[in-house]
C-alpha cells in the first residue's frame, strides 16, 4: 500500500513538473497580455480593475493572471502564481508600455514621441471640429442600424465585446 501511494506520488509530481516546464513559456505572453491590457483600460479608459478582469481578461488562460494596479507610479505587474511577472507603464501622450522582461524593477528611460497636434477646425476626420449633418440617398439606414445594433451583444450573450461602431462613409461620419 504505501509503494502504491509513493509511486502514485511520484508520478503526479512528475506530471506537474512537465506541465510547469512545458507551459512556462507561454507565462511571458499571458502575463504581458495581462499587464498591457490592464493598465490601457486603466490609465486609458478609466475602468477598474474588476471589470476589466471580469469583461476583458475573463479567457483562459489570461484569466490566471493575478493583476496589480500601482497609481502612483501609473503601472500595471502581472503573473501567473508569482511566475514570469510582467511590467506595463503608463507615459502621458505615449499610452502604455510593456516593458521588456528583464527591465521590470528600476525607471527606464522614455523617449516622447515628436506628435504635433493640429487644432483644425475643419470638420470631421479632416480635423476636430463636428462632423457634417449628412444624410445619403444611397445609404439604407435602417439596414446599416441593425447592423450597428447586432454588434452589440444582447442580454444573454458575451461573445461579441463591442465597445463602440463607427461607420464612415465618403469620408462622413454616418453612425
């Protein structure tokens, strides 16, 4: 009996070993999609952490990531059981950046992007001003809104994850 219970021991040790060696690759894409994901929808889209880990990574196997949020200093850590920990910061007028693996501790330097911003008033997508009222007669609107409506997911579903649907058509904002 008590060979049974070693050798039967002896063989679950030996399979969570080849699990742990064969997955643990994968850690570095799971927690650095964890952790790149987290902090756009946090320091991004406002959200908070619980919904973004219950509506956007509540997939297996990104779901076993365990996500820390540090306002301070504007960063998300992500692992899997504290392995293959992954770093992501927040830079103002950059967005989020995953950091490479082995610059997760200690302030890399950043490099701002050369971004000039126009202030045209021209309308929309020409420049930041109100799109133009158009309406075309070539355009079937209540085709178009159904089809707006059906990227949306319904009560019962949470497949389609749609945020937002925006339809542009001869350069105007339609829907």
């Amino acid at each position: 009996m008590k060979k049974t219970v070693k050798y039967g021991l002896l063989i679950v040790i030996l399979v969570g070993a080849y699990l742990a060696y064969s997955n643990y690759p994968r850690l570095n894409i799971i927690t650095g999609f964890a952790a790149k994901n987290v902090c756009s929808c946090t320091f991004e889209a406002g959200r908070d952490l619980r919904s973004i880990e219950e509506g956007d990574n509540d997939f297996s196997p990104v779901s076993y990531a365990k996500n820390k949020i540090n306002f301070d200093e504007k960063s998300v850590t992500s692992s899997v059981f504290g392995l293959k920990p992954r770093k992501a910061v927040y830079k103002n007028g950059i967005g989020c950046i995953l950091l490479p693996e082995k610059l997760t501790k200690g302030k890399p330097a950043y490099h701002r992007p050369n971004r000039e911003f126009s202030q045209s008033t021209l309308p929309y997508p020409y420049g930041n001003g109100n799109p133009k009222d158009s309406a075309f007669s070539t355009v079937n609107y209540k085709a178009l809104q159904a089809a707006v409506n059906n990227a949306f997911d319904n009560e019962a579903e949470k497949i389609k994850r749609t945020r937002a649907v925006v339809v542009l058509y001869k350069d105007q904002l339609i829907a």
